[in-house]
C-alpha cells in the first residue's frame, strides 16, 4: 500500500512536471508591459488587431519572440524553451477565430530599385528613408508620437528573419485597417509595383549581414590624475563648465552611507547636469533616466588619483534602442573630452 502511494505522488509529481507551459502567464510575465494583457498595444504593437493577428503566421509569432527586433525595443528571448515561446503564440492566437495563415517561404521577384523609388514616396514617411522604422521607440504609454502607432522597422535582423516574401506582399496589398498602413494596391499600385517594394525591403538583409558588428563597451571610462585630488576636483568643475554643463553639487561618495563625517575624504563625487541635453534624451527614452543627470568619481588611492565615470555607450546597449544610442554617444564622448581636459 506504501509502495501505491508512493507511486501515486510520483506519478502526480511528473505529470506537474511534464505540463505544458501556461502561455497566458508567460505573456502577462515577458509581454504585457509592452503589448498590454489584452494583446491591445501600447509601446508595443498591438497584437489582438485583426488586421494584424489574422494576417500574421504562427510562425512568424515564434521567429519575432525569440528573435525580437535590435534596436526597436522588442527584446530577444533566446532563453525561453520551444514549449514555452509556442506557448505564448498560442495565447496570441486565441486573440482570434480566425484560423492562423499557413507560413510560406516562397520568394517574391521583382526590380529593387524601382521598389526603392516607390518606398522612398509611399513608405518612407512612416517607416523611414532607411527603413529602420518610425520615430519615437518609446517606452511610455503617455509618449508622444507622430503617428498612433510606430511604424514598424523593416530594415531590422529580426523582422526579415520572421518574415516572409508572401507576408510583407500581403501586407501592402491589404494594408493594416486600424494603423496607418494603407492598401497600395488600392492607393494606384500594381501588383508588380508591389513586387518591387517587396525586392527592396528583402534587399535590406544583405545590409544588415554586412552591417552586423557586436560592439563591446568597458563600463566605465576611466582616467588617471597627474595632480592631488583637491587639484583634479576643481580642475574637473572648469572642465564641465567649459562644456557648458551646470555643476549640481560636490560630494563624498559615502554621504548618507555612513555617519556624517566619517566619510572617505579620499572619494569625491561631482555631479552636473544640461538640462537641455537630458530632456532631449528622456524624450528618446525615459530609462534613461537610470544615469542621468551626469557624475564623476575623483578617488585617490595609495598616491594614485583616478576619475572615473559609467560609459553610457555599456548601458544604452542594454535599453535596445538605435535611437538611445546616438545620444549616449554623445554622453560618452562629452565625458571622455570631460576627463581628458581635466588631467592636462
């Protein structure tokens, strides 16, 4: 009877186990944040659409998960189990009756560079001239845009590997009722025409391949000191005053981490801040705000005077949006030119 039982519990144990991951909470744990429990979009595109969801393969749903879209936000989940992505597709689906369309590789033919001509006039005001999609990647639901929803990146690793020839045809010839996306074919283009624009847009992942670089970025930029940290403190404000920054305030690392006045008068910290800058990068993405306004380390340790600062390059990465990163760019080469003057 004890050996019964015992097997019982194994077999109820296994079966837990064994059971198919729940797509529903899988969603609501990785996607909602962007694309709203209801599939009804917000900084991500809205999934439960009918022009969308009906339009879109289950295969297609599957490459986008665990590909994503670099650069655009939509992160990759290259962790996620089969199970557990074919899960999620499967909550996505039951936004539907509609049957899911069958994935079809088959290739479209036709003249990229009249594809080209025909994009740069019809689509490029939405997707831009290079395709790299619309403005305003946002992470807000309160972000202002030019358009209700992002136009979607085309010329991205992760949406010409999800989808096919026959789906971005499909798309033009029928628009996306709901979006800005209009029929072409309705709009005066051929069904050649269209071809074309297809061509074009596959044209892209040559771009991409050629493109593909992972940049790798220290954490910190750092930099010695010639002078004694009391020297290198106010060598430092001038440097950030010369760059038109506000100087915030001047402080021990340790403040509020120990008692007043027992503080490490060895680490000093500056903080400084253009405002002009860091609205106009919140406005790109609000995370930003992460490291934002700006500060510098001063620590003298055994004799040896270093500054140091985050590399806003390291941590714009992270935020997987091209646009962030043309800003942090900047940052860093602010900081650098910071630093460098500083220690002259």
């Amino acid at each position: 009877m004890i050996k019964f039982i015992g097997l019982f519990f194994l077999l109820i144990a296994s079966g837990v186990a064994n059971a198919a991951p729940d797509g529903k909470a899988l969603f609501n744990k990785y996607c909602s944040v962007c694309h709203g429990t209801e599939g009804k979009g917000g900084v991500g595109v809205p999934l439960s659409l009918p022009s969308f969801i009906n339009s879109v393969s289950d295969e297609y749903l599957k490459r986008t998960i665990r590909l994503g879209r670099p650069g655009r936000i939509m992160p990759a989940f290259p962790k996620l189990s089969e199970a557990q992505v074919n899960a999620i597709a499967s909550h996505v689906r039951s936004w539907t009756n509609v049957p899911a369309v069958k994935f079809d590789p088959t290739p479209v033919t036709g003249n990229k560079e009249h594809g080209k001509e025909i994009f740069l006039t019809r689509c490029a005001l939405c997707h831009g001239a290079d395709g790299k999609g619309g403005k305003g990647t946002g992470v807000t639901f309160s972000r202002k845009r030019d358009l209700p929803i992002i136009a979607p990146a085309l010329n991205n690793s992760g949406f010409l590997a999800s989808a096919s020839d026959t789906m971005i045809k499909n798309t033009l010839i029928h628009g996306r009722e709901g979006t800005p996306m209009v029929s072409l074919l309705e709009s005066g283009l051929t069904e050649n025409d269209i071809d074309d624009v297809v061509a074009y847009v596959r044209s892209f992942q040559q771009i991409e391949k050629a493109e593909a670089q992972e940049e790798h970025y220290d954490a910190a930029i750092v930099v010695d000191s010639p002078y004694s940290l009391e020297e290198t403190v106010e060598n430092l404000k001038q440097a950030i005053e010369n760059q038109n920054f506000k100087l915030i305030r001047t402080d021990y690392l340790e403040h509020g981490f120990v008692e007043e006045g027992k503080e490490n008068k060895q680490q000093v910290v500056v903080h400084f801040c253009n405002f002009n800058f860091l609205f106009e990068a919140l406005s790109i993405d609000p995370r930003v705000g992460m490291f934002l306004p700006c500060r510098v380390t001063v620590i003298e340790r055994e004799g040896k005077v270093q500054m140091m600062t985050i590399n806003p390059m390291r941590l714009s990465k992270l935020f997987n949006n091209d646009a962030l990163n043309e800003a942090c760019k900047t940052m860093t080469e602010t900081y650098q030119s910071i630093l460098e003057d500083a220690s002259l």
